[in-house]
C-alpha cells in the first residue's frame, strides 16, 4: 500500500467522523493521533500504513515506546489510543481488516487529581470586591454559588418561592438538580442576608414562581450571564478568572476541611446519589503528602 494510499484512507475516515457531527478540534486531534502511529509504523517497519498488517503487538508496541523513548504525558498516549482506535473500528466497518488491533490494549490509569478550586485568600477577595460594588443581585449570586456549592443550571432555574429566609436560618430548594434531583440546602446568615437584600429590590419579590435572577433585559438564563458576572469581579480583584464550577469544587473542599469525615452531607448538598462521585475531595495533593512524609521523618 503506497503513502498515497494510506493518506486517502485517513482522509475518508476524517470524512466519516465529520458526517458524525465530531467537532473540527476532535478531527484534527484524532487525525494527529493516528498519524502518530502511521510515522512510527513506517519507522519500525520500512513500510506504509496498511491497517489489515496490523496486530495487536504492533500497538502495544507503538504504546511503550511512546512511554519509555518519548516519555509521553500518559494522557497524551491515551489520546492517541483513543484516535487509533476510533480509525481501527471504522476500518473493520469498512472491510479493510477483519479485527480491531487495538480492542485489547488499555490506556494507561491517570493519577486521580483533586479540581481545582480557589485559596481561601482569593475568596475573600472575591467577595470582599463584590460587596464594595454595593450590587446586590451580582452579591447574592456569588455567596450562593461559594456558600451553597450548587451548579450554575440550578442557580439559573430558581425561582423567588425556593428561598425561605427566616429570622435564624434559612434555605434554598433546587426542584429539578442533575437526574430531576430535589433538595434542599441550608442557608448561612452570610447568604441570608445577602438574598434579603436583593429580594427587597426584586421588581416581582411576592409572586414565588417569578425567576429570581433578573437584568436590565429581563431574566438571566444563559450560563454566560454568570460567568460574565463572575470574571468582572475576579479582574476587579485581580486574581485568575473564576468560574462557576470552581466556586463549587470550593465550597466542596471548604466543607470538607471545617467536617473532614462527612462525606455524606456533601454529597447530600451538591446533590450526589453516589459518595464515591465526592471522595475526589479527600484526594492528598502532592503537597499534602509531601508534608505529611516530613512529618513522619521528623518523628523518627
């Protein structure tokens, strides 16, 4: 099989994955990923890419030597792997080789990392910079989001009936969560008072099913509108962009720290079924276990 011909092959595959609705950066990835494999083919074996002369040896091979000549990021080689293998099950479809090569070879397994949140410190910063701005819909969104951990979806879609503030607590009902989830979330005075404030300067503060997050043209629906709201302050305050989803991975971590064996309340406040979906929050950073083989070193 001439280069030509290899070329062409992966050309129509590009094609196929295109006619599959894949995103242009999937293609160009994907594309990059089996190229990879082709270059090396040729180099091992002073030959073309043919994918009916490939077997399984070839990609664990291609596989190792990515980890022990290249010393490729291990989600770099999966990725390829991935490519190579999306390419190989469009051949078998397509009658160009009678297996899938790659079907019985893994990728490689990733060190779990913790999502990343922000420092106490640029937290404090955060708020302290949107409560000197005296806005008080912009206020109250960014101590739900840091004080309740709920997911911008859920923050969008509640209405002024899901905050019951009473004069010593409170709380905040999200109906529709992730998988039709209900719960209910207990409100600090910190948030308490910040939703006190703007539902005093809601234009429709009485009637419970009118949406509670309203602008200039009306309500706030977009996951955009957040972010906006939230990179205006992050800038004011001059720290990295922060977005809704990190304030929830901060909330999620701060919990943790003040109530380090409840795994079940946090799963229960961010709305999760399963306790092993929150156990990514008691992961040890590098740094935790740094200081913790220091600490073993000095008790010898």
């Amino acid at each position: 099989m001439t280069n030509s011909t290899s070329d062409s092959i992966i050309q129509n595959w590009m094609q196929a994955l295109d006619q599959q609705g894949k995103s242009h950066l999937t293609i160009e990835t994907y594309h990059r990923g089996v190229k990879h494999f082709a270059h090396w083919n040729g180099m091992t074996y002073g030959s073309d890419f043919d994918p009916g002369a490939i077997i399984p040896r070839d990609v664990r091979d291609w596989k190792a030597h990515q980890q022990t000549i290249e010393k490729a990021a291990p989600a770099t080689i999966n990725q390829r792997l991935v490519a190579l293998s999306s390419f190989f099950r469009w051949a078998v479809k397509q009658n160009m080789t009678h297996d899938d090569p790659t079907a019985d070879v893994n990728g490689l397994r990733l060190p779990k990392q913790q999502p990343k949140g922000v420092s106490r410190q640029d937290l404090r910063r955060v708020l302290r910079t949107v409560h000197a701005s005296g806005n008080v819909r912009d206020i109250a969104i960014i101590e739900i989001l840091a004080g309740t951990g709920i997911r911008v979806s859920e923050l969008l879609a509640l209405a002024v009936g899901d905050i019951e503030i009473k004069e010593r607590s409170g709380k905040l009902t999200v109906r529709r969560g992730k998988h039709d989830g209900f719960r209910e979330i207990p409100l600090t005075k910190d948030i308490r008072h910040a939703l006190s404030a703007y539902l005093e300067q809601h234009p429709e503060k009485n009637d419970p099913d009118t949406p509670m997050w309203v602008g200039l043209r009306g309500k706030l629906s977009n996951r955009s509108s957040i972010v906006r709201v939230l990179n205006k302050y992050a800038y004011q305050a001059e720290i990295e962009a922060v977005t809704p989803h990190t304030l929830r991975h901060t909330f999620a971590t701060r919990y943790l720290e003040a109530n380090p064996d409840d795994l079940r309340g946090l799963a229960a406040l961010l709305g999760h079924a399963n306790l092993n979906t929150v156990m990514v929050y008691t992961e040890p950073s590098v740094e935790d276990l740094e200081e913790r083989m220091e600490r073993m070193e000095f008790n010898v």
